[in-house]
C-alpha cells in the first residue's frame, strides 16, 4: 500500500494534524497511515491551554474560566480575562473524538505497533516496526525516537501528580481557575498547586514541581492530602481520577525536522513544541500543525520555517530555564514578580508566544535586570 502520510504516534499532536487532515476539502482523502504502540483509550491526561474565541476542539472542552487567580506569599489576585479563555480538554476525549471520524475513513488506517525506526529511503520516509516497514512521501513523528540527550544540566523536570476530586457539600467556584498557588514549601524547587473546579463539587487539584529529579509516590500524594485539609479547607472528598505526568523542560535542541531526512518532519514535544519555560504544549501543537496543513494544501515541503519572532520566543523561553536551573533566581519569585506586575491579557500572550514585542517589554521590564541579561546572553550563543 502506497501513503501519502505517515502519522507515527497518535498523541495530542498526530492526532491533533489527522483531524485537521481529514477536516480539510483538499487533504481528506490522501492515503493516511497512524501508527502507535498504545490504543489511546486511556484518560491519561488533562490539556488545559488557553486562546481567544473558539478553538477547533471547542465541542471537546470540559470546562473554561474567564478568571484566573495566582497566589504567592505575600499576595493574591484575580485576573477576569477580557479575550482569552482558559480551557480544558480531557485527553480521553479528546481520543475518542479524532479515533471516531478516523475510523469512519476508509483511506484511514490505524495500527497498532511499536516503531523501532524511521528514515528515508530512495526520496521515499521509512518507518520500521517490530512487525513490518511502511513507507510513505512523509511521515510526522512524535514518538521520541529522536529525543535529544537531556540531562540535569541542560533539563528539568516538570513533574506533577493530579487528583480530580469530588465533594459531598458545594465548595468550588467554578468560574475561578487556580493557575498557580505558590504557598507552598520551595525545598525542592519551583513548587506550585493548580485548582482547576469543573463544578461546585469538582475539582482537579494538581502538585506541580520543576526541579531535576522526580519525588517519591508518597510526597505527591501527602502535599495533596495536605493542601486539601489546609489551604482548601475540605475534609470530605472522593478522588475520582488521578494523574501523573513528566514533561520535560529542556535547553536541548529538539528539532522540527530530522537533519538530512528531508521527509520526517516532527511534532509536538518531540519537535520542540513543549514550552521550555511552563511545559504547555497543547496550543503551539495546535498552531505548528494548522502550518502544515497550509503548506501541504500549497503542494510545499510541510516543515513551517522559525520566523524572526519564533526564535525570540524560544531565546525568552531558553533565557527564563537558565535563569531558574543556574539558581540565579527562585521560578516562584519570577512568577511572582510577573503575576504581581502585569495584567493577564499581556502575560497570557507573552507566555503564549503572541505578545507584540511592546508586550514582551512590558513583562521583561518587570524582572531584575542582571540574572536574565546573564543568561540572556548565555543563551545567544
Ligand atoms: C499527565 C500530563 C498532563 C499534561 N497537561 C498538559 C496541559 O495541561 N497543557 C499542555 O499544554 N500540556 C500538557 N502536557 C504536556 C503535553 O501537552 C503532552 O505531553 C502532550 O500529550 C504532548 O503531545 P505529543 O503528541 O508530543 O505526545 P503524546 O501525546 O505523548 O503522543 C506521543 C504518542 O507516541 C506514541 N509512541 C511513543 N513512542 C512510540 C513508539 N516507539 N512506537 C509507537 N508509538 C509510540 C505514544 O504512545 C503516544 O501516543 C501534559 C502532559 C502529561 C503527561
């Protein structure tokens, strides 16, 4: 069988460029090939991002917050968002949805098989399972096959445990969603809670931790208990899902296309498309694939080409990690400085690599000067 496509790996961002394939009057009938090791019928994980107006996903949102609240020591604020939303996606719905209209697809297939390998061959993008070979005129890779080498000196580890809780009694207000709660013990690193209530009865509360290494089970579960009786102040709940998840955070280059294998073009985390300063991902996997689809629909090589402003965003972002993995300053105090400073439409759009550079000023102005122009530099080279 002859491709047009190879999607290896069915996450967030394959499945995120299939939709937007088979939604598509010019692309929706090219021969689509989907591998991946997993059946994607799991709720393995919760995307929250934000964006103005509707989103492609919007029939799939859970939830969404028109105000958001940071807290930190010394202050809380709430921020009532004039044009962005803050949204959340189940990953089990999300799954289902694109996994339905595939399946309905005859020009569709959809395997179930590990990768071992993908290259090119004779103009021609190979992947290698343990079963068989494939080929096709591209193929868009988000498996980590070509993850590049992450240590504790370029990387840190965004790593969280998440319950979705269940009250007896209203407590929530589901119009505030809890971006940040830093009130918390810093011994390991940035350490920060997000709420997130779907319902005066439900929330997802999450233990979030930038720092080199994960922590034993116990301590996620222990902070959560904790936060919940204390700072929540419930005593009756029923968790009714859990979460766990690492991202990395990484100065390392991960890169949009393979070098020298012209037709293997990468997504998502494994195409840099993970935020090295937050993890957030979800949104620049949304923006990354609409390019594709434009330039396959223009008969283009589908590698989007770094504009000038996407490589500031990637030297603020670079700039941001060094600064918090090199110890120059605390990611509560630099948090705490922006979230304290700045109003949320500007924050959400610098954080979201859609700020004007006047913007991007605006926030940068806030922070000290030294440790970031240090790393700034660090970083140019
Ligand atoms: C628990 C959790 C919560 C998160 N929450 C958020 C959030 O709120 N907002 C946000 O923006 N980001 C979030 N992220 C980060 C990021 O959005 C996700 O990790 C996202 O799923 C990344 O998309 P992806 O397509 O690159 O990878 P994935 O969604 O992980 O997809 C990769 C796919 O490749 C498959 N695969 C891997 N190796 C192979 C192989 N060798 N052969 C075959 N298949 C293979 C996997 O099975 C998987 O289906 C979260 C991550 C986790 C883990």
């Amino acid at each position: 069988m002859k491709y047009d496509y190879i999607i290896a790996g069915s996450g967030c961002a394959g499945l995120s460029l299939l939709y937007r394939i088979l939604n598509d009057n010019d692309l929706h009938q090219k021969q689509i090939l989907v591998i991946d090791k997993s059946q994607k019928n799991k709720n393995d994980r919760t995307w929250c991002f934000w964006e103005k107006g509707e989103g492609i996903f919007e029939e799939i949102v859970t939830h969404q917050w028109e105000t958001l609240e940071f807290l930190s020591d010394d202050f809380q604020r709430q921020f009532a968002m004039e044009n962005y939303r803050y949204k959340m996606i189940q990953g089990i719905d999300f799954y289902n949805f694109v996994l339905a209209i595939a399946k309905k697809r005859k020009n569709v297939t959809l395997l179930s098989e590990t990768i071992t390998n993908i290259t090119s061959v004779d103009g021609k993008a190979r992947v290698t399972t343990e079963n068989a070979e494939y080929s096709a005129t591209y193929v868009f890779n988000s498996t980590s096959l070509f993850y590049p080498k992450m240590d504790t000196k370029n990387s840190l580890l965004q790593h969280f445990e998440g319950w979705v809780i269940k009250t007896s009694t209203p407590v929530f207000d589901a119009s505030v969603g809890r971006l940040m709660d830093f009130r918390l013990s810093q011994e390991h690193g940035a350490t920060f809670m997000y709420v997130l209530p779907t319902s005066e009865t439900e929330a997802l509360v999450e233990y979030t931790l930038f720092t080199e290494k994960v922590l034993e089970k116990e301590q996620y579960k222990s902070a959560l208990k904790a936060y919940i009786k204390d700072y929540l102040q419930i005593d009756d709940y029923e968790i009714k899902h859990t979460e766990f998840g690492v991202i990395p955070m990484s100065l390392a280059k991960f890169s949009r296309k393979v070098p020298d294998e012209k037709n293997i073009i990468n997504l998502g985390t494994a195409g840099g498309f993970t935020k090295a300063s937050s993890g957030y991902t979800f949104q620049f996997v949304q923006k990354h694939t609409e390019k594709i689809i434009n330039l396959l629909k223009e008969g283009k090589h589908p590698n989007p080409k770094l504009t000038f402003r996407d490589k500031m965003f990637q030297w603020y972002d670079r700039t941001l990690l060094e600064v918090i993995l090199s110890d120059k300053m605390q990611g509560k105090d630099i948090f705490a400085t922006i979230f304290k400073n700045r109003d949320i439409e500007t924050i959400l759009a610098f954080l979201g690599n859609e700020s004007s550079v006047w913007e991007d000023m605006k926030v940068m102005s806030c922070l000290p000067i030294m440790p970031f122009l240090t790393s700034g530099i660090k970083q140019l080279r």
